[in-house]
C-alpha cells in the first residue's frame, strides 16, 4: 500500500510530483547509464517493482531512488511511471546494495544487473496476477507434533564435525570448512542450518551448489530434512534447469520470506532473502560459480560479500579450496597469519574410512597404443568379481577428438571454428563441441576419396565400446554379463536421464561406469572402490595458469568418490584404490596427489603464483572482443590500450598486447583479448571504471567499425 501524495507545491495528483530513479533492463553498453528518470503522482519506496514506458515498450524497473520534484525541475518533460507491483513487498537495501555493488565490480549497468537477478516471468504479470500466486503459496504448516523428530539428528556427529560447528557457532567467519572427501560437509552445513532455523523462527539460509542437476540426491536430503520439521514448502530451488513459473514461485516463497532455505545454483545469490542470515557454498573451488555470460560475476565472491553485507554467516565447503580462498584463509586457531577467513578443518573421513591409495601406471612402459593398462584392467576385474563397481574417468566426450585421412592428412576441421569436430560414433555424426555444426560422417575423405578415415584419439564413447569389448567374456558372481554405463553430457541429454543413470549406479545395476567429470562431482557412491583416471596429462601443459589448479582438484574429486562407505569397504574385505595412468608419474601435482596432500600443492603454486605475481597476489580482467577478422579485433583492443595512457591509474596497472584466445574463432567470429593487471584491486577498479567510457567511444570510431562484440570480465576464471 503507498500513501496518496501529499499537496506541496501545488502539486496534484494529476500533475506527477515524484521523480523516480529506475533500473530497467537497458543493453549491455548502452549509452542510457545506469538508472532512468520518471515522474510518479504517488511517492514509491526505493526497491518498488515498476513498470515504465522505454522507447514503444512497456518494461519491469526497480526503484532506485525518489524524491519530490523541485521547481525547476517539474519544468522537466519526464515520463510517467506505468503502474506498479504494489502486490510485493519492495526489495530491500540488502537486495540493492548487491545489485549495485555486483554492477560495479563487474563493470555492468545496475539495470542488466538488477533485471537478470530477478526471475524472467516477473516482467510477465499483473500486480493483480501476483497477489494471487503470493496468496497461492500455501505458508508452510509446521510439522503436527512440536517435538517431531529431524531424522537426522539420529546421527551423531563425529569429533571432527562437532568441533566444526562449535567453532562456527563462537565465530563470525567467514568460515571455510575444508573436509576431505566423504568427511561429512553437508552435515555440518544441514546442522549449522538446521540450528539456525531453530533458533530463530523467521531467519531464512541460502545453500549454493555448483550444479544442482548432478546432484539430485542432495535436494531430496535437504527437503526430507526440513520439510518434516519446518514444513512443506519452507525448502525451495533456484537454477536455470527450472520453468519460467517454478522459478517465480520460488523467488516469490524466498522474496516474501515464507521459504527458510533457499537452494540453488550461482543465480540463488541474487535471490532476494530479506531474513538471510547464513549462506553456504558448497564446494566453493567450483568453476561453475563463475558467470561466464552477461554479467560475468563469482557467485562465490558475491557470496561473501552479501554476507558480511548483511551480517548473514557466510561457509565455504571444499576439499579442495580455490587458491584465493586458501590464501585467505587463516591456518589454525589463535594463528593470525593468512587471511580473514577462518578454516575449519575436517582431515577424516566419516567411519574412519581411509582415503583411497594412489596407485600410478607409468604409461611410458606399457605396449604403444595402450589405452587401459594391464594392471588397472585386473584391479578393475577383481572388483568385478567381488560384486563391488568402479568408475573410468575422461574428460572428453564423443567417440574421437578428430577423424583423419592417412592418406592425405585431411582432418574433421569445423569450417566454422578453429577446432576439429568431434566424431560421435552412436550417430555416426561430426560434431563440433564449439559452436554445435553438425554433418553426417562422410562416407570417404572429403579431399581425396579414400574411404579409410580413421578416428584419431578417444573420448568416452570410444572408452565405453572399449571396456564392453575388454570385459564381455568376463562373468559376474552371479554367473551373468558385466554392465558397463557411461555419464557424460552426450548420454544423459534426455530430460531425467542423468538421474535414471545415477539411480542404477546407487542401486548396484552398473559395474564400471565411464563419464567426464560429471560423474567426478559430489555424487555420494556407497559401492564405488575404485577409481581411475586414464588420460589426464593434458591438463599439465595447458597454457592457462589455473589449469593445474583444476587438474588437482578434479582428481582430488574423483578420488573421493571411492570408498566412501567404511563400513561397506570392510564387509567387502576391499580397500579404495585411485589409478592414475601418466606418462609424466614424477611431475609433482601427481606427488601432492599420491599424498592427498592439497596443502602441499597449494603452498607450491601460491609460492609460483606469488614469484610470477598472478592471482591472488594480483588481480586482473580480460576484455574481449569479437569482428569478423581477427586484426579487427585486436586493433580494437590495441587502439584502447593506447587510449587508457591518459588514465589517471593507467601507472598501477600491467596492460598486456591483444592476442587471440586460444580457440580463436567460433561460429565465423574471430575473438581477441587483452589482459589487464594491477597489484591493487582498488586500483584496478578505477581504472576499469575510467576505462569504460573510452571504449564506449571507440566503438562509434573507424577502429570500432566491424567489432561485433566488446565485454569485460573481472577477475577471469580462464585466461
Ligand atoms: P562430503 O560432502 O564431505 O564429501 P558427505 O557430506 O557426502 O561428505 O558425507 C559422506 C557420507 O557420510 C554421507 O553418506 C553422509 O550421509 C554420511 N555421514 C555424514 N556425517 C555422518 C555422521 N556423523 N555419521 C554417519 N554418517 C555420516
Ligand atoms: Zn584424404
Ligand atoms: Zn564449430
């Protein structure tokens, strides 16, 4: 409700007195700036949903700012607002500040920031429309017994997760709860929720995971956990694999503060929870948090300071922390060294469960052209023949990277980007992985005829086919055929099919499953003993600083689905065994891995990274730009290096020349980028912000002509 205008200045209310600052979704880089001004008979709080005239459309704002309108400015011809979601309650100053604190950093309008935190169909309805789905939203009807029972307080906790929440309870934080693989974080993280709930009846918690849809199993365990104490309806989602409708309900249940928890993917940090008091980030080292269109944000680092924003307590789960988060972080207790964030540290794994033993193969001995050697075919054998499974991990999808002639060396180019096409043998298909050309296998090659392409390299389709072959005359205990099951995007397209197949490997119709990293991620597998890696020495030589970072922890990852279960490892008289097959055993990423020593590692790349003066230690942002030719591009970019000379921090800063990334052109569009460095992340923030409008302007010049595309993008997650 908003209270009819007062009458000052011969004001009426047929003659607008308000002037509203709005955010409305304007382009990336429009010339518009950051808020919009309207004239309002009726005073509106800031955060109010609006609706105003834009150009011929009609479209959502929020209320920035609004004041009554001076003398001389009510001389001004503004336009009036269109009407308003008065329905809702408006968005509050923690919502806001954000949004705009999102919209800096990340070098955005406040409008496309502000827009894309709101869900799509809020631009679809009616004020009328919405009160009705708020009304619709049952409450949550707390459970019909006051003392009903948390199942999972049946659980006692272990040492080490007790000591946890101890000290998270004593704490402020932000925390970051490093726990080994199975050591039990997600119990903590339901505990220190479920403490929260119970002791304050209206305080709401934000739980991110990096992608909810691989992990099917946790949304049940959260909602059969809080549901029966707190209500039907007081757990709810937010991801992109919703519809337009589930979404709105959700954000509408967390906005209007029925919903306790919020659950969901990077978007949830943007969800407005005006009773937010703790937000978890569950394997926060994921890439996935990054935003990498649109508004390029770190929902791990917004996380952060949302929470310190709004007093919110703020975990960060990982086996294996991001570096900048470890760096952060301080060591031991009472040890004021390192950084801000207190760790927690959970080294065991629940049951006393040994974390699995790391077995190398030097692949350098093995016959030319081994794919799974001897040894790893045996060990996976015999967990065959004990009834126990085991997952073949590669990170690469498809039948074979690249389908070649012998003959004439011709080879299955996209002819749209500078990649080779994947050769999908299940439909005998040519696929490119970048920007999605897709032909029929050609019956011969296309440059010289021969009719004897081969596939060169393999990927998981090819590594399925192979294990079926190696396997089939080998017998289970109960006398029938091995199942070998594959998890990768290609095999789990169709809608429920990842948790279908998910499902068969929790209940034991799988022996070997072959899958990319998805299969690597959270999944808690009770009958999984071993686990091997049969390819992973791409990683090591990849020109991205952060690519042995990944590697690490995607290996650490897998590993830490093996053996999960003690109990099930000692019944089974079976220990947990990782398999590493490298031709390069010695490098010391495998050394730390061998060791399950992620503090070694991290100490040997933060020193590196702190020699070469990389991040954390330094702080950095691409720009990006993308023409038809590439030395369009890149003269782009030179032209506004040259221009940001002038730029009063330009001395704080490292520019680098524009060069190409490294898959240059997708989809015909050539992409050039620059990197830009400061040692102060203050500094560099200000010289983003000055640089901005230079671009802006070289865009409307000769140099700009034929660039399609200019983005920036704070502290990048590849380089
Ligand atoms: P992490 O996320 O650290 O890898 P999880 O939270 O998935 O580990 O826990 C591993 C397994 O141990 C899960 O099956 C979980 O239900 C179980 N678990 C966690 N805490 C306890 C406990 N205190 N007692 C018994 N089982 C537990
Ligand atoms: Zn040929
Ligand atoms: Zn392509």
């Amino acid at each position: 409700g908003v209270s009819p205008p007062p009458s000052l200045h011969g004001c009426n209310t047929l003659q607008p007195c308000w002037r509203l600052e709005v955010a409305v979704q304007t382009p990336a880089h429009s010339a518009l700036g950051d808020l919009l001004t309207y004239a309002s008979t009726v005073p509106m709080a800031p955060g109010a949903l609006v609706r105003v005239p834009l150009g011929r459309r009609e479209v959502l704002g929020v209320v920035w700012a609004c004041a009554e309108r001076s003398a001389d400015d009510s001389a001004l011809e503004l336009k009036t607002v269109a009407g308003v979601l008065d329905a809702l309650p408006p968005l509050d100053s923690g919502w806001r500040d954000l949004v705009a604190f999102a919209a800096r950093y990340y070098q955005r309008s406040l409008g496309e920031v502000a827009l894309a935190a709101l869900p799509p169909q809020l631009r679809d309805l009616t004020s009328q429309q919405l009160a009705r789905r708020l009304k619709r939203r049952a409450t949550p009807v707390p459970a019909p017994d006051e003392a009903a029972t948390d199942p999972a307080q049946a659980v006692a906790l272990s040492g080490e997760q007790s000591a946890a929440l101890a000290r998270f309870e004593a704490e402020t934080g932000p925390f970051l709860l490093f726990g080994s693989t199975g050591s039990g974080k997600t119990e903590v993280y339901l505990r220190a929720v479920a403490a929260l709930l119970a002791r304050d009846d209206k305080a709401q918690a934000l739980v991110m995971v990096p992608e909810i849809n691989l992990t099917p199993q946790l949304e049940a365990r959260v909602r059969d956990r809080f549901e029966a104490r707190f209500g039907v309806g007081a757990v709810v989602s937010l991801h992109s694999g919703m519809t337009h409708p589930q979404r709105l309900a959700s954000w509408l249940a967390a906005h209007s503060g029925q919903a306790r928890i919020v659950l969901g993917t990077r978007m949830a940090v943007f969800a407005s929870m005006p009773l937010l008091k703790l937000i978890v980030v569950d394997e926060e080292h994921d890439p996935s948090y990054k935003q990498q269109e649109g508004a390029r944000y770190s929902a791990r680092d917004l996380a952060v300071w949302r929470g310190q924003r709004e007093g919110a307590k703020v975990i960060l789960g990982s086996a294996t922390p991001s570096l900048e988060s470890w760096h952060h972080s301080r060591p031991a207790e009472g040890d004021d060294t390192g950084g801000r964030y207190v760790r927690l540290a959970m080294p065991g794994r629940i049951g006393d469960g040994a974390l699995p033993t790391v077995r190398g193969v030097d692949m350098n001995l093995q016959p030319p052209k081994t794919v799974l050697s001897a040894a790893l075919l045996d060990a996976i054998g015999q967990r065959i023949a004990r009834g126990e499974q085991s997952m073949v991990f590669l990170n690469r999808r498809g039948y074979a990277p690249v389908l070649a002639c012998g003959d004439c060396g011709w080879k299955s180019e996209c002819p749209h980007c500078s990649a080779y096409r994947v050769f999908h043998k299940i439909d005998r298909t040519l696929r490119c992985h970048h920007c999605g050309y897709t032909e029929r296998v050609p019956r011969a090659c296309p440059a010289c005829g021969n009719p004897d392409i081969a596939p060169v390299g393999r990927g998981t389709e090819r590594l399925e086919e192979h294990l079926a072959e190696l396997f089939a005359p080998v017998r289970r205990p109960d006398g029938s055929a091995v199942r070998i099951a594959r998890i990768d995007a290609d095999s789990t397209r169709k809608q429920g099919a990842l948790a279908r197949k998910l499902a068969e490997v929790h209940s034991g119709e799988v022996d070997v499953l072959v899958g990319t990293q998805m299969i690597a991620k959270g999944h808690d597998f009770r009958r999984v003993t071993l686990v091997a890696a049969v390819n992973p020495d791409g990683a090591l030589f990849s020109c991205d600083f952060r690519a042995p970072e990944r590697l690490f922890s995607l290996l650490m990852q897998s590993a830490g689905r093996a053996g999960r279960d003690a109990n099930y490892l000692a019944a089974q008289g079976s220990t947990a065994e990782m398999w590493i097959q490298t031709h390069h055993g010695r490098h010391p990423l495998f050394q730390a891995l061998r060791q399950h020593d992620y503090p070694a590692f991290a100490k040997q790349q933060l020193d590196e990274r702190r020699a070469a003066g990389m991040p954390p230690f330094a702080f950095q942002a691409l720009v990006r730009a993308d023409a038809r030719l590439q030395e369009v591009a890149q003269d782009f970019l030179n032209a506004a290096n040259a221009a940001a000379d002038v730029l009063p921090h330009a001395p704080h800063v490292a520019r680098y020349p524009a060069v190409p990334l490294s898959i240059q052109r997708v989809a015909d569009v050539e992409r050039a980028q620059m990197l830009v460095e400061s040692g102060s992340r203050v500094a560099l923030q200000r010289f983003l912000a000055d640089w901005q409008p230079l671009l802006h302007g070289l865009r409307r010049e000769p140099v700009g002509k034929g660039v399609i595309r200019w983005l920036i993008d704070v502290d990048p997650q590849a380089i």
